[in-house]
C-alpha cells in the first residue's frame, strides 16, 4: 500500500469498516479496559483513553459500554484482563507486517494468526525481526476537501508535528507519538473530522507486490484485521489499485 492510508481505501470499498460494526466495539472494549488498567479511569488525565474514548463516541458507542469498559479497566467492575501483544511476520512476496493485538489468551492468538499468515504465504517471524523497517509516530489523515491546506499545516506545526504529506486525497500529518494529543487536538480545534487519527507504525521503504503475490497480501491484510484478537496490522507492502480491485473480485 503507498502509504497507510490506501489500506483504509481498500477497507472503505470493501464496506467492511462499518459493516462489521459488533468488530469495531469488541476492539474498542478491549482498549478502553487496557488503557484504563494502564493510566487511570479519567479521560482528561489519560491522554490515551482520552483518544480511545472519543473514537467510541465516533462509532456510536453507548456511554454505558464505554463506562463499564473503563471501569473493568480500573477494577471497579469484574471482568477479563487483556494482554498487549505485538507480533511480527513476513506475507506473500517478503513484504513485512506488524500486528498488534489485545487478547486474553496468548497462545491461542499467535497460534491463530501464526495459521492465517500460512493460508496466505506468509510466516510468523521472530521479535525484532520487522520493526527496524518501521518508525512508530503519531498519524493523522485529513479529507483534502474539507481543510485549508496552509491553516491545518500552521496549526499542525504549533502543535508539534514533524511534517504533513500530500497523499492525493488526503493530508497525513505525521508526529512523534508523545505530541500526537497535542496535534490532534489542534486539528479537532479547526473543526476538522480526520479519516485516521492513531500511534502508526509507518514503513521507512515499501515493497511493491504484483500478480498473485499482491493479491495474496490484500487477503492476508484482510483476514488478519478481521480476527476479533486484533487491533491493527501495518504492512510495508505497495500495491497497485488493479490488484486490490482482482482480489476483492
């Protein structure tokens, strides 16, 4: 994909995002009870539920799921404790994925994603073996038709970003993680809806896939976004729309 945001092009035309709305609400329990756990149950000193939370309410939550979430986080509430596990592989091609999940049992997770990444030519590979091929920062895309270039640069820039890129459509703004509260915050303030607002793991170089191989990595991506353990997956690979379009045919 030419850049993280052709991945959330692909999820669009395949109506999967929304679709899958029960998907979206597990992911998200499961991060407002890990984020809660980590840094407290009030959203305006935890910068991370702080985000989780608002993207709850973006999908439509109920203020009660995400109440009693976050209390099962700070232990006021009974329930399932979640694991933070990032895994690495290889797909079709040697293009390299970063999978992040959150799971209440380890070792089935990784036997389940260690079994999709085979049905699609891929493998699981050991810690480390990946991420160098990737920077983690704080990652934010805006509808081009709904912004003023020069202002959401000028804000984006006073809050700390690093740099806003022309993706076609879209403006990514890209930070360090530490300051993407304050860079999102500043974008939210012009009035602005963002199509992706994340901590990314954004490849350094791409991988370009064709044929088959490419077609096998758009299923792969797919299968592994769908298993209900996991919460993102990022890929080096760079696809053409010919073969995004073959394999969702």
């Amino acid at each position: 994909m030419s850049g993280h945001s052709k991945w959330h092009t692909i999820k669009h035309k395949k109506g999967a995002a929304d679709a899958k709305r029960g998907k979206v609400f597990t992911r998200i329990i499961k991060e407002l009870t890990v984020a809660a756990r980590a840094g407290g149950g009030d959203a305006d000193t935890n910068p991370r539920l702080r985000t989780i939370v608002a993207e709850a309410k973006s999908v439509n939550m109920p203020a009660d799921n995400i109440k009693r979430a976050i209390q099962r986080g700070t232990g006021e509430l009974p329930g399932v404790s979640y694991e933070e596990i990032t895994y690495e592989g290889y797909g079709p091609g040697g293009a390299a994925l970063i999978i992040e999940t959150l799971t209440d049992n380890k070792n089935r997770t990784v036997g389940e994603i260690r079994h999709l990444l085979g049905r699609f030519a891929g493998n699981l590979a050991a810690e480390n073996s990946v991420a160098w091929m990737f920077d983690k920062k704080g990652y934010i895309v805006v509808d081009k038709t709904k912004a003023d270039e020069e202002a959401l640069m000028a804000a984006a820039l006073d809050a700390g970003a690093d740099d806003m890129r022309d993706d076609g459509d879209s403006w990514e703004i890209i930070s360090a993680p530490e300051s993407f509260q304050k860079v999102l915050e500043s974008v939210k303030a012009l009035g602005l809806e963002t199509a992706a607002a994340e901590i990314a793991f954004l490849p350094q170089n791409y991988v370009k896939l064709e044929g088959k191989p490419a077609q096998q990595m758009v299923k792969l991506m797919d299968a592994i976004e769908d298993h209900e353990d996991t919460k993102k997956v990022w890929s080096n690979a760079d696809i053409e729309e010919k073969e995004i379009e073959a394999s969702l045919a």
